[in-house]
C-alpha cells in the first residue's frame, strides 16, 4: 500500500507537470482527484485497512493526496500567466517609438491650379461661378457673335451631343469654350459684372499641349468706361500672382469674333526659359520661348446687346485661359506633356 501511493504520488505529479493545457490539466485532475479517481480508490483500500496500520497509511494517502493538489495548482498557474504573457507581449507598445503616419492624399494639381486663381482673382472683386458642361449653340457661339455655319466656329472642334434640337437656341454641344458663360452671366441682368468662371471645357483634340477635356478660367468685367488699360492691368496682376515677377507676358492683336479689339496673351515658357531650346534642339512645348495661354478682348457690343445690355452704357473686357497650360508654365512644374494630367498615373501625380 505504501509503495502504491508513492508511486501515484510521482506519477501524477509528473503527469501535472508536464500537462499542456488546462484541457489536459482537467482530464488529469478528474483522474487523480475525481470522485471515482485514483486517489479516491487508494482512501477507499485505506479505510479497509487492518485497525493498526490504518493511522500511518491515512496520514501518508493525505500527504499524497494534497501533493498531487499542490502540483495541480502549481501547474494550473503557471499555464495562467503562459497565456497572460502571450497577450501581453501581443498588446505591448513602446510609448517612445515614433508614431506611423497614415497615408496622406493631396487634391490634383489641376484642382489646386484652380484654387489659386479663384483665390488671386477674389483679391481683386471677382468672384468665381460655374457653368454647364453642356451647352446650347447659342450660348456658345451665337450669342457671341458667331452666326451660324460661320467659319470661325471651325476652330472650336466642338463636340455635338446625341440630342434634339431646341428651336430657339439650336444644338447641344459639349461646352467648347467657357465663353458661353459670359452670355449667362450677362443674361442674369445684373451689372456691373466681375465673374470668373473656371469650368470644363471639350475639344476634338489631343497632343502634346492638347487633351479632350480641359479647363478654362474666363473673366468678364462689365462697367462703365471699362477700357483696355483694365483688362491689361488685370491681366499683369494675375501674371505677376501666379507666376512670379521672372516671367514675362505679351498681347499679341488677334481676331476674335465676341471681343473688339482682340489679344492673344502670351507667356515667356518655363521649360526653355524662354529661348525656345532645350540642348539646342527646340522646345518640345513652346518651340519658341512664348506659349499661348488664352484669348482677350473688348465685350464686343453684339455681344452686349445678344444679351441686352445698352453697349453705350456699358462697355467691358473679358479674357479665357487654359488651366492646364497656365500651370504648366507655372516655375518648376516642368510638364512636357498635358496629357499626362489625366493618365492617372500615381508616380506622376505623387511628385506633386
Ligand atoms: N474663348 C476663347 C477660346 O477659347 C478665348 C477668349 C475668351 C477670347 C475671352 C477672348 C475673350 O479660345
């Protein structure tokens, strides 16, 4: 009897100590110490024991017995903390590593162009609007003096849309040119005027200094006695603003059909610094050291009166430009190719 229980003694201990998990540690402890377990049937064969040796024997089936309990606990502990430890060494954190930043996106450069001439043109009491993608022909060119099957509706490559024609103002086109929103800014009847309008404009074309779809800012200024000597001191001011006092701009005289007398406003390029060369072959963009960023004139006065406005009342000047072309003269973009803006490229659009 004695050696049984020393022996189940070293056996269950062992057993307690090597157990993996609380499972194993359970299944174990029903064994040893369980109502029907081992130690359970050793106190029964105690207890039928002969009077004499019966004290001795008890004694040592209780030593064992809160051994086996002792191992129990021990290794019931110990599995405890094991598990403890594991989480904890998953949630530790150094408070003292420098943090991570997230990922952080920027508007596109178009969307930032726009924004700053918005913003240079609020300084000076104009106020920026919006108009459709879609256009009727008579906002778009016959308002503005552009007859129908006038040859000068040529150079707009318009896109016409797929839709029934309104009787009194003729096809709907894709917005050629955000001229036409002079005639709904003057349509609105209220003067004077000081507009910009930044919207999307469509043409048929595509090449280096070309995309389909492309953005315009146009200013209107309608007043009384409004004169070229404003619309180049507005022009001037907008050149020095946004391109910094290095770049030079000229007025070429030009036609067009809505402004009288017409410019084409010119910008010394960034790209050859105005040379026209770049490692003495010629500017990729420019091809002579000047890039065309727009049109500009006076309100011609069949505009005016399209519109409803007394042109001996009022007189004004208006001007459109690129956004695109206007930011890739800007200093240091350097982006020889327009298409690019809209490949949606993420290392293009990241350098930015
Ligand atoms: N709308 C003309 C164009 O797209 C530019 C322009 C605007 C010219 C205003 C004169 C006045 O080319």
């Amino acid at each position: 009897m004695k050696d049984k229980l020393e022996q189940v003694k070293i056996e269950a201990v062992k057993a307690f100590a090597s157990a993996k998990d609380e499972t194993e540690l359970e299944a174990l402890e029903i064994k040893y110490l369980g109502r029907k377990g081992v130690l359970a049937a050793l106190m029964q064969g105690v207890a039928g024991l002969p009077g004499a040796e019966r004290p001795a024997m008890g004694k040592l089936a209780n030593d064992v017995k809160s051994a086996v309990g002792r191992a129990l606990a021990e290794r019931r502990k110990e599995l405890e903390s094991a598990k403890l430890g594991a989480i904890a060494d998953a949630e530790w954190m150094d408070l003292t590593v420098p943090g991570k930043r997230p990922p952080k996106g920027h508007v596109h450069i178009v969307t930032d162009a726009i924004a700053a001439v918005t913003e240079i043109f609020s300084r000076i009491g104009f106020t920026r609007v919006r108009y459709p993608e879609v256009e009727w022909d008579w906002y778009a060119f016959e308002a503005l003096n552009m007859p129908k099957d006038h040859p000068a509706r040529d150079e707009w490559e318009t896109f016409f849309m797929d839709a029934p024609e309104d009787p009194k103002l003729g096809k709907m086109v894709l917005t050629p040119h955000t001229s036409s929103g002079q005639i709904r800014e003057l349509k609105k009847g209220k003067l004077p005027i000081r507009m910009i309008n930044i919207s999307k404009t469509y043409r048929r074309q595509s090449d280096v200094t070309h995309v389909p779809m492309f953005h315009q800012f146009e200013g209107l200024m309608v007043d009384k006695d409004v004169s070229v000597t404003h619309l180049k001191g507005v022009l001037d001011f907008f050149a020095r603003e946004f391109f910094g006092r290095g770049r030079k701009t000229r007025l070429r005289p030009f036609h067009f059909r809505f402004t009288e007398p017409s410019f084409e406003i010119d910008i010394s390029c960034d790209i050859c610094g105005g040379t026209g060369q770049v490692n003495h072959a010629k500017c990729r963009v420019c091809k002579e050291g000047w890039l065309e960023l727009g049109g500009a004139g006076m309100v011609h006065p069949n505009v005016l009166k399209a519109c409803g406005v007394d042109p001996e009342k009022w007189s004004g000047f208006a001007f459109g430009w690129g956004v695109e072309r206007t930011m890739m003269m800007r200093e240091g973009v350097k982006i020889d190719d327009i298409r690019h803006l809209y490949r949606n490229d993420f290392r293009f659009l990241t350098q930015f």
